[in-house]
C-alpha cells in the first residue's frame, strides 16, 4: 500500500487521514507543590508570628520531602504525602515514626497550610489555628518571584530598621 506523504491527500483518493495529539494534561497539585515557598504568615495554637520572623521561614519541596528551613537556618525535614481527591485536600507529614496530619491549599502561586500536632489521628478541618484547640499551625506562603524582595517585604524592612541583605 502506498502510505501518503502529508496531510494533504488528492481529490480522487479515498483516504482517510487522522491526525491525533495527546491531549494535554493538568499539572497534578505534587508537581505544582515542587520548589521553594516564602512563608507570609505563621501562626501556631492561635499565636500570630510578627512578619519579620515569620518571613525567615521557608518552605522546599523536592521530590517526596519537604525542608521547613526556620530562624537561624536550622531545618526540619520530613517526607510527604498528598491527597488532593479529599474536601479539603489532606496532606500528611511523616519524620520517623511520627505522622503529622494536615489539609493543603494550592492556588497559583500562595499555598495555605494547616497542621494539627500533638493529637493522634485528628486532622484539621479548616485553616485556623485557635488558642487552646488541637495545636493547629497555620502557614501560608507564596512562591518567590524574584530575587529581589516584593514592594510589602521592602517596606516592613523599612519600618524594623532591616536591610534587604539581613532578610536574604
């Protein structure tokens, strides 16, 4: 048989030509996940973080683990696990024999979330975090979006008296 060379098939021929193409495919929320995140705001059992230390944190996923670099660079690492099928989407942490239970939040690029400490086998169910409850810690971060820090960031450095090399 003669296999056409194009997609442009003569007028006398019968043939029928079909051109196929993968469809393209959402990114799931591990792949979107991946990468560094700047922590904006952290609260832990109802306490708020003033923004300055709260902005010395980071969060680094890569692969299956996560690094949750703090203050003075000392890092917490632990492996992950998404399920982005539940309402709301759980996420479940896990350093050694301990699982620590939470939901997630992905939106372009701020991630929201909330963990729950100290109580087996409970999982948040919304993203607060109450004085005298379960332990919930509260995190929302933003993904970097450049080098230089953003015009808020500036600002607050501005009003504490810190430089943008002492925040990096």
């Amino acid at each position: 048989p003669a296999y056409p060379k194009s997609f442009d098939p003569p007028a006398d021929n019968d043939t029928i030509l079909w051109e196929l193409r993968k469809a393209p495919r959402d990114a799931s929320d591990h792949e979107k996940i991946q990468g560094t995140w700047q922590v904006v705001h952290y609260a832990d059992n109802g306490r708020v973080e003033p923004l300055p230390f709260a902005l010395k944190k980071q969060l680094a996923f890569a692969e299956h683990l996560l690094t949750f670099t703090m203050e003075e660079g000392k890092e917490e690492v632990s492996s992950f696990k998404l399920d982005a099928s539940k309402t709301p989407k759980s996420i479940d942490l896990t350093k050694g024999d301990q699982v620590i239970k939470g939901i997630y939040e992905l939106r372009d690029d701020q991630l929201r979330i909330c963990l729950t400490q100290g109580r087996k086998g409970t999982r948040p169910i919304a993203f607060d975090s109450k004085p005298d409850t379960t332990s919930n810690i509260l995190i929302v971060a933003k993904r970097p979006r450049s080098s230089a820090v953003s015009p808020e960031v500036a600002a607050m450095l501005t009003e504490t008296g810190q430089s943008e090399e002492e925040f990096k």
